[in-house]
C-alpha cells in the first residue's frame, strides 16, 4: 500500500513539473542575433565539458553502489586498500583540463563580446543609436537622430547595429533583451553602452534583469525587429502622436508606475539623455567623442529638477 502511495506521489510531482515547465520559454537557447548565437555556444560548449565529468561520476555512483553491495560475496574485498596512481591522474588530470579548457573559451567569448565593441555590419548600413533610460518601473527609448522617444517599446530595422547608451533615473537596474544577447547595467549618472543586432524580424521581449522594487515583475517592453520600409513606417507612426517630451513633460514620466503601457512621444528635446545623467553628476556627463566631461545646459536640468 505504502508502494503504490509513493508511485502516484512521484507520477503526481512528475506531471506538475513537466506542466510548469511546458509554460517555460529558454529564451537564451533561442538566439536571433549574433550575439546571440555567441552566448548560446559558450552555454551549451560549456555544459558539454562538464557533462564528460557529471555523467561518468553518476554512472560509477551508481555501479560502485551495485557491485559493492553486501549481499555480492563474488566482489573483490580489499580493506586495506588506500591509494591508487592512476585514479589520482584521472580524478585530477581530467578536471583540471576541463577547467583550463573553460577558462581559455569564456576569456574569447567575453573579449568577443564585449558589449562596448561595435558590431560589424554591410558597408552601406549605418548602425542606429537608442539612449535607454530605466525608470521606475519602466523603460524610455530616446531615439536622438529621428527627434522621437517611446515607453516599452523598442524598434529597430533587421540586420543593422544598435548601439545603446543606457543609464538610469532611479536606482541600479539592468537592461536584457535574452534573444538578442548579452545583459548590461544601467546606472543613474552613469552611461553604460551595448552593441546588439537582430537577424530575424520578431518580437522580442525585453526585461529587468535587476530586482528594483514592487513593479519590478512588470518592467517589460517589447523589441520590435523589422524591415527598413517597416521601421520607417513605424517611426512616422511614433512621428504622429500628439505627445512631446520636454524638460516640463518629463518629470510626470519619470513618477513611479506599474505595468505601465506603450507610449510614443513625436519630440524629444535635445540633449534630454545627458541632461538625465547630468543631474547626479553635479551637471556633468562624458562626451563619448572625446572622453571627457562637459557642461550639461543649466537651464534644462533645473526645470526638471524644480518639477521633481
């Protein structure tokens, strides 16, 4: 009776944990992106070394318990047995290739994906520049060549560069797109940069990866990868809103919400981005041409600073 309870118990926790994870989605394992796709084969080439360890190790677990039971009278009995040189050489020797083998791999991938190192791309594609700015509990897209700005939605044309300057207007949080690749914090009064690129047209979610609150679980945005014809269509759709975003409007944005919706703004007012991480830098921010700092107009952040 006590048998059969057990075996149902275990069908039971068995079925539950195959339906929690049929609802899971290992974004990771699914890249659409260069980036990608490097940190996916650093993943599964690493699991693939450390299996040549775990899996032998269960194996001779389980055939040790086996052959060495009580009741097998046939087994080698050796009790004053203590040491054997060619188990030290396997036992030492295998791992320690494993590891060295490891450490060489994530030294390459790291420095070849580093998220400060532009992406290459066709001659004739010019890369595009999103400032990102992680608020309370939401995400700004600042696009400065187009003049326009969303909320939680973020659109970029297939096979082209992005490069993010990101910061943040709040406390420590960290931007992740998991299909596109790599994960980077966002710091208030600090740039942090990432060079991504999508090579499929999707719709990707986007997330905070950095516990930053009660509306944390809802710091999502969508990552819109389309055509050129289509991400132009999409800018004048953003261009065709009535909302402007300007050192008077911004402070009613930055106030905390949750599960905040989409929101497109027609103009950004120049310079809003620096002057965001001016504001904890006593006015100043590094100009990424030159590396040093500069001035951030005084006119701009006391407007916002006097709102907030």
């Amino acid at each position: 009776m006590k048998n059969k309870l057990l075996a149902r118990t275990a069908r039971l926790g068995g079925l539950s944990s195959a339906l929690l994870l049929a609802g899971c989605e290992l974004d990771v394992l699914d890249p659409k992106g260069p980036v990608g796709e490097g940190v996916k084969t650093l993943i599964t080439t690493s699991v693939i070394a450390m299996l040549i360890v775990v899996v032998p190790t269960i194996i001779l677990t389980l055939w040790f318990a086996w052959q060495y039971r009580q009741s097998n009278t046939s087994a080698e009995y050796l009790p004053k047995w203590s040491h054997s040189n060619k188990i030290e050489v396997v036992i030492w020797g295998v791992p320690s290739l494993i590891i060295l083998f490891l450490a060489v791999i994530t030294y390459q991938t790291c420095h070849s994906l580093d998220p400060y190192k532009p992406l290459e791309a066709e001659a004739n594609t010019k890369p595009l520049h999103v400032q990102v700015v992680a608020q309370d509990w939401k995400w700004l897209f600042i696009y400065p060549e187009q003049g326009i700005a969303t909320v939680n939605q973020l659109a970029m044309p297939v096979n082209t560069p992005v490069d993010f300057d990101i910061t943040s207007d709040s406390v420590m949080n960290s931007f992740f797109i998991p299909r596109l690749g790599s994960m980077i914090y966002a710091m208030a009064g600090m740039q942090t940069q990432l060079h991504l690129l999508a090579s499929e047209p999707g719709d990707y979610m986007g997330e905070s990866a950095n516990y930053s609150g009660r509306g944390f679980s809802d710091m999502r945005f969508h990552a819109l990868a389309m055509s050129n014809d289509e991400f132009n269509a999409w800018v004048e759709k953003v261009r065709a809103s009535s909302e402007q975003l300007d050192s008077q409007t911004y402070p009613k944005l930055a106030a905390p919400s949750e599960a905040n919706p989409v929101e497109y703004f027609a103009h950004v007012e120049p310079g809003m981005f620096n002057t965001i991480v001016a504001k904890y830098n006593n006015g100043m921010v590094m100009d990424k041409s030159t590396g040093k700092m500069i001035q951030v107009q005084q006119s701009a952040m006391s407007d916002m600073n006097m709102k907030e």
